[in-house]
C-alpha cells in the first residue's frame, strides 16, 4: 500500500471550502450564449476584483469588455487600489475619460449617473455598452437591442418590424417623427446620429 502524504481531513476540508467559494462567486469557465466556446478567464483579464465581481467580470469578458478588454477596473476606479474590501464601491464619472459626451438629460454631462440612463460600464450585449433594458421617462423599462448601425433597421435606432422599440425611440413621446408610438411622420432612415451627434446631446447639428 503506498502511504499518501498529508491529512485526508485537512484535504477534505480544503476541497469543501474550495466548492464554498466556487459557489458563493459564480463558475467562471461557464460557457458563452452559444454553448460552444467558454469567455476568457476573468482573473486572467481583470484580476482579483473578479473573485468578488463575477457576474461583472463574466459580461464584460463575454462582450469585449469596456471599449476592450484592456480597460481594467482601476483604470475607472482607481482607488481601489488602496482602499479594497466593504464598502469601497465608487462611481466614478464617465465624462472624466469621455469629455466630449453630452446627454439629453445634463447638458454638462458632468453628473456620475446621467450616462448611465443608456449605457452600462460593465459589458453589454449590444453595441456601445447599450444597456439591455432603459428606463424611459415615463419609469417604463424599455428592453433594448441593438446590434446594428443601420438606422431604420431591426434592432438598431428605429425599429422596422416593431416600430417604437428602437434605441431612440423607446423614449421619445412629443417627436415628430420616431416616438415609442410607432407613429409619426416619413423621416430619413440612415442611422440618427448622423444628424444628431452624441457629442451635441443629440440635438440637430
């Protein structure tokens, strides 16, 4: 019989502790939508803020990250660095790295949330961290796709076969022309910001 070295209740022990830990913090070898590939290692990519931050770490490892996988958590929220562990969550504002954005909503865009009503910093499924579901004016939570440029084009800005769902419309209740009613006047079909840039708050250039 061959003797094994160390304790088989310390084993016992650090494998429970380990599937403990596996639980508590998600699987992060699970795979992506299309059960076919598994995402990148979030602590490869991101670090140790990912034993905590799964589900954060995993959406933006499956959808390519903030921009790129090369923007880390520091990079935004730089003092975390020194300052881990309860309570040193921050919210940093976006217009520190993206000063020519502007929002319907603060001209100033200076604001840590307002670009946040239409954007997530932590991964999206759809184009330009996009979030998946916005909340309108009216306090409606819209569920958005848009994972084409097109303009008047299913799942893009207006929606063709569901008009009032697109990214711009879900908002819109007085416009002339795309609101979330479906209905208003024939209007050009090339993508919106065309006309209405992001860095001019959308309105007309």
């Amino acid at each position: 019989m061959t003797r094994r070295h160390g304790s088989p209740i310390l084993a016992r022990v650090a494998s429970t502790a380990l599937l403990a830990v596996l639980a508590a913090c998600g699987d992060p070898g699970a795979p992506i939508e299309n059960g076919s590939t598994p995402p990148l290692d979030p602590i490869a990519v991101y670090g140790t803020c990912t034993m905590c931050h799964t589900a954060i770490a995993l959406r933006l490892t499956t959808n390519g990250g903030h921009g790129s996988l090369a923007v880390k958590c520091t990079l935004c929220h730089a003092h975390l660095l020194d300052v881990p562990g309860p309570g040193h969550e921050t919210v940093p504002q976006c217009a520190t790295c993206h000063p020519e954005k502007e929002t319907h909503f603060d001209p100033a865009a200076g604001t840590p949330q307002q670009c946040l009503v239409c954007h997530t910093p932590h991964g999206s499924p759809n184009l330009l961290l996009v979030n998946r579901v916005i909340v309108t004016p009216q306090g409606e939570d819209a569920l958005i796709t848009f994972t084409n440029l097109k303009g008047k084009a299913d799942d893009s800005f207006a929606s063709v076969s569901d008009p009032g769902s697109g990214v711009c419309e879900v908002c819109h209740t007085t416009t002339k022309f795309y609101n979330n009613t479906g209905t208003g006047e024939p209007h050009f079909t090339f993508p919106c910001y065309t006309c209405h840039p992001h860095d001019n708050g959308f309105a007309p250039d």
